[in-house]
C-alpha cells in the first residue's frame, strides 16, 4: 500500500507542480521583456481545479485492487495559456515587468505554503508510523 497515493497529497503534489511550472513560464515572460512580438504566458491551474472540484462527487476508498471505484478524484494538469490580446510597447510585446514580478512573488508565496503542507502531511505520517511525538 503507498501511504502516499492518497487523493489529497496527489493534489498537493500537482498544485506543487503547476507553481514550478509557473515559475518557469514568469521567468521566460521576464527574459523577454524587450523581444519584439513576444506575447507573454500563464499557467491555467487553478481555475482547471476548481472546476473538477465542483463537479467531483464522492469518491471511495480501496483497500483491495480488486475493489469498484467510487467516484474518481480530480486530475487537472496545468495549461499554458498565450496572451495574444494586449500590447504593452511599440514593439508588439505584452510583458509588463512590474506585472510578472508581482504575479512571481505571488506564486512564490504559494509554493512556499503547499511544501510547507506537504512537509505537516509526512510528520504526520511519520508521527502515526513512528507513535511517538
């Protein structure tokens, strides 16, 4: 049995992932402040997540491989997203420096509150695992 195959370290695990990749996506939007006819991009995550939450039902938990699935557990993956709709300069590109800086420690932030849940989930585990405080 993996302890950590659980539906709410999974999405844990994927929010971790899509602020990584957030991460890389407000870097690139950062070196190419001045290219001209760069478009800038975004991560779509969380608004992909709350929609399978929404529509998510009850799901059960399997003891045995062999068991039925009850309900299924939300699976977004994050999406890169172009912004072809606004210009900033004369030169065609739409990255605001002011902008992606705010939006990295934004996203900065929030990486650092999921590893420090995900880092309360394990010594929990251990806790239980160990008996011992």
């Amino acid at each position: 049995m993996n302890i950590l195959n659980k539906p709410g370290f999974q999405l844990m695990e994927r929010s971790l992932d899509a602020a990584s990749l957030r991460q890389k996506v407000i870097a690139d939007n950062v070196a190419n402040v001045d290219t001209p006819y760069f478009k800038r991009s975004d991560v779509k995550f969380e608004d992909l997540l709350q929609q399978e939450m929404n529509g998510a039902s009850l799901e059960g938990y399997r003891t045995d491989p062999r068991h039925f699935y009850i309900g299924r557990p939300p699976k977004p993956e994050p999406q890169i997203i172009q912004d072809q709709s606004s210009m900033i300069n004369n030169n065609l590109n739409n990255v605001d420096i002011d902008y992606e800086m705010s939006l990295m420690a934004k996203n900065q932030l929030r990486y650092n509150v999921m590893v420090q849940q995900v880092n309360a989930e394990v010594k929990k585990l251990r806790t239980a695992i160990g008996g011992r405080v």
